[in-house]
C-alpha cells in the first residue's frame, strides 16, 4: 500500500496548493467587490455623509463658476488641491452626486488593487504563491477600508506612486515623471517620494519630473481665462504658505500629536528641523539601499517604506486616514516576517498598531483609560521603520555570505586558485 505523501492530490501537492491558492485570491478580490458595493450604496443613501466627495465635486462646479476655489470662509468646502485637479474631476462633478460617488468609488479600488497586484508581480522581493498575494489583499483591505469608505484621494495617490515606481523599474522615465508630477497635482506630498527617486536616478528623473509638474499647471489655463486662472493658482498658494500651513487640527495624526500625548512641547521651528532632519536620514537611507540592496524589487521596496514612513510620521498633513499609505507595506512586512522568519514579532507590532489598534473606535474606547491612545498611529511607524531596517540589513548581510561562499568554492575548484 502506497504512502499517502506518494498521491499527487494530497495537502502538500503543488496542484493543491496551487487550486486553493486560486480559490483564496479569487475571494479575496470578491471582498474588494463588496467593499466597493457597500460604498456604491453608501454613495445612494448617505452620500454627503463622512466623504469628501462632495469637496471634490463642489470645487470643480465652483471651477467653471470662476470661484475661487480656496476661499473656505465663502464655498466652505475644505478644497486644498490643485486647480489641475479640480479641472480633471469635472467628468465625475457634472454627473449625479450619488452616481459620481460610485464611479470615483470604482476608480479608486480598481486602481488601488491593481497596484497592490503590482507590488506583489513587480516590486516586492521574493517568489509569492497566489494563497500569500491573497492574504495580502485581505490584509491590506482590513488597512484601507476606512479612508476608501469616505471617499478620500489617499488610494489614488498611493496607487500612482506604485505606478511610477513601476515604470522606473521598466526604465520608462517619461511615465514615471508624468505619473509623479499627476500625484503631486492631488497633494504635494508625493513631492518627497519624487526626491528620494531622483537622488537615486538623478540624471533620469530630474529634468523630466520638473518638466512634467510644469506641463500640468498648463491645462487649466485652455479652460477659464487667464486672469482667472492666474488668481486660482495665487489662491492656491497663499492658502499652502498661510495660516494652513500652521493649523493643528483635531485628525492630524503624527510625531507632534506624540509628544502632545506625553506632555512635551515642540517649537514649530523645532518640529520643522525635525522633519528636514529626518528627511536628511530617509535620503541617506535611500542612498545606502543603492548600494546594499542585491535587487532592484529590493530597492524600490525600501524607497517606498522610506517615504511612507516619513511621510506619516513627520510629513504635512498627515491624518488618521492617511495611513492608508501604511497599510500595503505594513502587510507586506506581517506576511514576508512570517515566510523568512525575519522578526515576525516587531512586524505584528507594527501591523496591529497600523490597523486594528489605529482605527477611531478603538481609539475612542481606549480614551479613557490610556488618553494618550491618539498617538497609537504615529508610534506604529517606529516598529515598522525598524523592521524594515533590519530586514534589509540581514538581506544584504546574506547576499554578502553567499557570494563570499560562491567564491571560496570557486577558488578551492579552480586549479588556478590552488596554484
């Protein structure tokens, strides 16, 4: 009688494996179809409520008005983005509320899984089976469900970063410039991500990003006067330089909300040398993954995490639905931690803290026994900036053996060497 292990439809069997893997990422992607159903049908019922898609669509109308689109004490609509993005929401703003809320809805899942799907075929280090790329996805939909539920852009943007780092990747700097220049049109912060890249490809980059971010100041010009424009693009600044800039505001979620919540006061002069200090080190962290990093899915993949984790700690802005951009990563460290048995520990941590720890309702029920719960997300970057070191740190370091192993087994084989 035939051992059990001998049958090619056992547990362990590739065939298996590969079916179930297919069979999870298959519902995986019925999840996301349901979150975007249960959005479509918020958009019907509620769709003013908890969205900012009314911003969206109120700035675009207030656009072909001649409004200015940043004075707040007027339209009140909270619009802080560019008037390029303004002009290119039009096709979503001139349709019914709720029917536009359900296809920028569609865009932004769509896009957000397919560039999830591409840091798994592109980016990401390693060999993933169907069954990891699946438990991915859930993963990383437990992580975004929450800012795509009220219709932010943050999914777009992320998106566009991975869609750039994929075209630098392929060596297409054209898109990859393009692609920048288009998030950073939606918020200036991708601005960071694009300098972190160009230090690593200076002579690729520099030029054609600069070029491109130029190139789409352009097309509201071909719509509304010139005067008028003129004015929007002054609005728009004096709203970036002013007051704004300054404002703490009750989400804001970063490195000041965690010395608010353990009773330290930051100079904003000495919270700005903060950020440009760390900027310092997330540059020279990205230079240092030039040179220790033996892939480029490596590299790219430290990039990311570098200008996420700055970005959510110490970059402008940064809200409780920001940490979107922590979900993806923050997943991809929980699961490659598990398969490599890298830490696995500091990346449940920094998981458990970027998610489930992290949402309002747990930071609402925690309130009153630990009120310094709203500093749970910042904190939650720091295990997940030190995974992240170590890991590639303990990857080169491997690299390093293996090749020094290679060439003393080529030196005792060789006869050359022995001589």
């Amino acid at each position: 009688m035939k051992h059990f292990s001998q049958y090619p439809l056992n547990f362990n069997s590739p065939l298996v494996e590969e079916t179930s893997g297919a069979i999870w990422l298959k519902r995986a992607l019925i999840l996301w179809a349901i979150l975007w159903i249960a959005v479509s049908v918020k958009s019907i019922v509620q769709p003013e409520k908890k969205s900012v898609f009314p911003c969206f669509a109120d700035s675009s109308i207030n656009w072909w008005a001649d409004r200015s689109l940043y004075d707040n004490d007027i339209q009140k609509t909270g619009y802080r983005y560019s008037p390029t993005f303004a002009l290119a929401f039009t096709p979503f703003a001139i349709l019914p509320p709720s029917m536009g809320g359900i296809l920028w809805s569609a865009l932004n899942i769509g896009l957000l899984v397919f560039a999830l799907r591409l840091l798994i075929k592109e980016i990401f280090p390693g060999d993933w089976s169907k069954f990891q790329e699946a438990c991915f996805l859930i993963l990383c939909l437990a992580g975004c469900t929450r800012a795509i539920w009220s219709a932010q852009s943050n999914s777009l943007v992320f998106a566009l970063a991975v869609f750039a780092v994929v075209s630098l990747k392929k060596e297409r700097w054209w898109a990859a410039a393009f692609i920048l220049a288009a998030a950073v049109h939606i918020k200036l912060w991708p601005v960071a991500l694009a300098l972190l890249l160009m230090a690593r490809f200076p002579r690729q980059l520099a030029l054609r990003f600069t070029a491109a971010c130029a190139l789409l100041v352009i097309p509201p010009f071909f719509t509304r006067p010139f005067p008028v424009v003129i004015q929007q693009y002054q609005d728009w600044y004096a709203l970036l330089t002013g007051p704004y800039r300054t404002l703490r505001q009750a989400g804001l979620r970063d490195a000041y909300t965690i010395a608010e919540h353990f009773g330290t006061y930051v100079d904003d002069r000495v919270y700005t040398l903060l950020q440009l200090g760390l900027a310092g080190l997330a540059l020279l962290w990205c230079l240092r993954l030039a040179k220790v990093c033996n892939s480029t899915e490596t590299y790219f993949t430290g990039a990311l995490t570098t200008w996420v984790c700055w970005q959510l700690l110490v970059g402008p802005g940064t809200e409780r639905l920001t940490f979107l951009l922590a979900a993806p990563l923050a997943s991809w460290a929980l699961i490659v931690s598990y398969k490599e048995r890298c830490h696995p520990l500091l990346a449940s941590i920094a998981w458990l803290m970027l998610i489930p720890l992290g949402t309002g309702s747990v930071e609402r029920l925690l309130l009153p026994v630990a009120d310094w719960s709203p500093a749970i997300l910042p904190l939650g970057i720091i295990p997940l900036m030190v995974w992240q070191t170590v890991y590639i740190e303990s990857r080169a370091d491997l690299h390093r053996a293996n090749q020094n192993r290679e060439r003393t087994s080529l030196q005792n084989q060789d006869p050359l060497w022995a001589a």
